[in-house]
C-alpha cells in the first residue's frame, strides 16, 4: 500500500498535526495547486507575466466568492486583506504580498518559469511575482534559488545538478544545499523530522533540495516526500516541477495513472 491518493481522514492527524483538506477528495488540488492554477490562468489570458493581470486572478481565485473553497492559509488571507486596505486608501495595489517566509512563495514558480524559461528578466519577474503574495526578501530568495532549479530541469538537468546550480543565488542558498548534501546519507524523514516538517521555506527548502539530490525517479522521490510529514503539498509544487522536467519522456517520469487521477485544469496543456 502507498500512500499518494488516499483520501483526507481525520483521525489520522489526531495529534500529529493541522488536518487542512476535509472536504478534499482524492485527486483534488490543494491551496497550493489553486494558488498555481491562478498564475496560470493570468499567464494563459495574456501569453506573458504581467502583475497587475496575476493580481485579479488571484483574487478571482482567493477574494470573496472565488473560486477556491477549502484551507486558506495565513499569507493568503493576510495578502488579501493588505489589497483590500490599499484599495481602500486608493493607492496602487502592487507589493501586497504578507510579509511571511512559507511555502505559498514557491506555489506560482512552475508556470512562471515555463513560460518565461529563457527570458533574461527571468528574475525580476519571480521578485514581482512572489511579493504578490509573500512581499519578504528571504521568500524572495528561496523562490529565485528554486526558479534555477526549474529553469535548470526544463533544459534536461539531472535533479541533483539543479539543486547545485542553485548555490550561486546567495550564501544563505548556498549554505542550505550544503546542508542538505551533508546528510545525504540519511533518510528522508530523518531529515524533515531533524531540520522541520512546518510550512516555513527554513525548513521545506532543505528538505526539498534533500529529495532531489537522492531522487531516483519522479514516483519514489514524491512518495518519500509523502513520507517525510508535515506539508508536504507545499513542498510537493517545487519539487514535482524540477522532478517532472528533469525526468521527462524518460521511464523514471510522471506514471500515467498518477495524471489520471488528479484533477487536472484543461488549460494547464496550453502551458507545454
């Protein structure tokens, strides 16, 4: 028995953390899929990264009477409700992003960069693009480190060769990954249980870059993310993006029953 696509149960987070997704089923998105979904659908309507079109969809998915229903996490409704108070004020709504450094930063980075992948500005889009929601340097910081790393699979780099490409960012990045590698000896778990399973990039970064640096195929690394506890969907959105690219059209790639079990949006095709 795995442990991908088993339906939300409370019981089995007696004690052992926040359950989030009751009302989810099987194969449904997360927060963070919907916070994905939004920047595609603003990259979709335009054919280009352009803030002020991801604003509106954002909100379309997240405001009141949007489209998504379920957990809305901290920075989001804290992004919400600094839009709201600038519109109030009639002052332009740009860098409305919570001051906050978790996993919502990394959520819209895959469509982003498939679509911006060798754009030269690559890196002022993801700045504009994560102070949306999360307007903090050290979010901003994580996300450009992980936008490499994407950018670095989309032009067929083995998992671990993204993680390293990724060092040049800043120190701070640099140091982490070395962390990470220091302890690729150990299991995944042991990794997440020792620097953080929560939802705060401190942590899911190094996990993160731990995974990719032993993967050895699409389906064992998200499995053993799985494993590893906490939030794991936060951590999954980076990660399935590096591991998708990097093992695409390859036997270690995405297992076909798995796209078929997930509620896929129709529009996320006119990303490829």
């Amino acid at each position: 028995m795995h442990p991908e696509f088993h339906q939300p149960n409370r019981t089995e987070y007696h004690d052992k953390g926040y359950f989030a997704h009751g009302s989810k089923q099987v194969g449904d998105l997360t927060h963070y899929g919907a916070q994905l979904v939004a920047m595609l659908d603003a990259l979709v309507q335009t054919g280009h990264y352009d803030e002020a079109r991801y604003i509106r969809s954002f909100r379309e998915w997240f405001d009141f009477g949007g489209k998504w229903q379920g957990y809305t996490d901290k920075p989001t409704k804290q992004t919400l409700l600094n839009i709201h108070e600038l519109e109030a004020k009639e002052l332009r709504v740009t860098l409305c992003g919570a001051d906050d450094t978790q996993n919502p930063a990394l959520s819209k980075l895959p469509p982003l960069v498939a679509f911006h992948s060798d754009d030269d500005k690559l890196a002022k889009l993801v700045d504009s693009a994560v102070r949306v929601t999360n307007n903090n340097d050290t979010a901003v910081m994580y996300a450009q480190a992980v936008a490499v790393m994407i950018q670095m699979a989309l032009q067929g780099a083995a998992p671990k060769a993204c993680v390293m490409a990724a060092q040049t960012v800043s120190p701070k990045i640099a140091n982490d990954i070395q962390r990470a590698e220091a302890m690729s000896g150990r299991t995944a778990t042991s990794v997440a249980e020792s620097v953080g399973m929560h939802c705060g990039l401190d942590a899911s970064f190094v996990v993160i870059c731990h995974l990719l640096m032993n993967s050895e195929s699409y389906e064992t690394t998200m499995r053993e993310n799985i494993y590893c506890g906490g939030d794991s969907s936060g951590r999954a959105i980076p990660l399935g993006a590096i591991l998708g690219a990097s093992y695409y059209d390859t036997p270690m790639s995405i297992p076909n029953h798995w796209m078929d079990q997930t509620a896929l949006p129709r529009r996320l095709l006119q990303c490829l």
